[in-house]
C-alpha cells in the first residue's frame, strides 16, 4: 500500500510540473533585458533590402594568439614554437569568429504606416520586399513578419 501512494504521489507532482513549465511557455513575458527601457512598436513595408558585411576582428585575433603560441613556446624547439602558433592562431580566429556571429546581415529601408522612414541593420532574414512586417525597438530592434492588413493605411 505504500509504494501505490508514493507512485500516485510522483504521477501527480509530475503532471503538476507539467502543468507550470507548460503554462509557463505559453504566457507572454517581456524580456528582462527591456526592463526600464522606451519600447516603440509599429509596423511598416519593406522597400528595399540590402547585403551587408559586417566588420571582423578574426584575423587581429588569429595574429595575437599566433605572437601568443610561439612566445609561449620560445624555449622549446623550432617545431614546438611553430605549432604553438599554428595552435594558437586557430583557437584565437574560431573562438572570435563565435563570438562575433555572423558575418552576413541585412540593411531593410522601411516606410512606416504614419509615413517616417527607418532604417534597420539586421542579423536575420525576417521577410522580403513588399512584406508587412512589426519592428519592436527597445534594447535592441526585432523585426517580425506582421500581417499586411497592419500596413495599410486609413486614407
């Protein structure tokens, strides 16, 4: 008798745990990082989209950890010196390149419903030309794809 009243025990605190992780992914939260910040949300047409590239310090940071393996290694041999660079050199260019992202963004020129023009700078892909899209600006800018009845304007 006890080990069934421990399993319905566990069988409900399951379903209960459940119940709050599933509850708690469905409701709307803010993002802490937009505490006591000016959140600005519109919407607006996409005009025109632009490739751009962004700057990169991996290979600064592939040159400095290269110095850094071949000084680490000064009093080792010619091979050691060299492939404590070698070592050094990747490690310094992958970890940079993580933490930088990517490379690649996009530059959207849009036209907001009130008329004001924006410019926006994006890592992402969020929609093409033409599309209605939501622009979220707080701590940082979110562009989401919107329903085009939210773009057209009452004249």
């Amino acid at each position: 008798m006890k080990t069934m009243y421990t399993k319905t025990t566990y069988i409900k605190l399951t379903v209960l745990s459940c119940l709050f992780v599933l509850s708690s992914c469905a409701s709307h939260h803010t993002r802490n990082t937009e505490r006591n910040q000016f959140v600005t949300e519109l919407y607006a047409n996409v005009d025109q989209i632009y490739d751009v590239k962004f700057d990169s310090h991996a290979g600064e940071a592939a040159a400095t950890w290269g110095i850094w393996g071949a000084l680490n290694n000064l009093y080792g041999s010619d091979r050691q010196i060299i492939a404590g660079a070698l070592i050094g050199a990747f490690l310094g260019g992958l970890l940079t390149t993580i933490e930088e992202g990517p490379s690649r963004g996009y530059e959207y020129h849009l036209t907001a419903t009130d008329g004001e023009y924006l410019v926006v700078v994006l890592d992402y892909f969020p929609a093409a030309e033409g599309d209605c899209v939501r622009v979220r600006m707080a701590n940082n800018v979110r562009v989401s794809l919107a329903n085009a009845n939210y773009c057209q304007t009452n004249d």
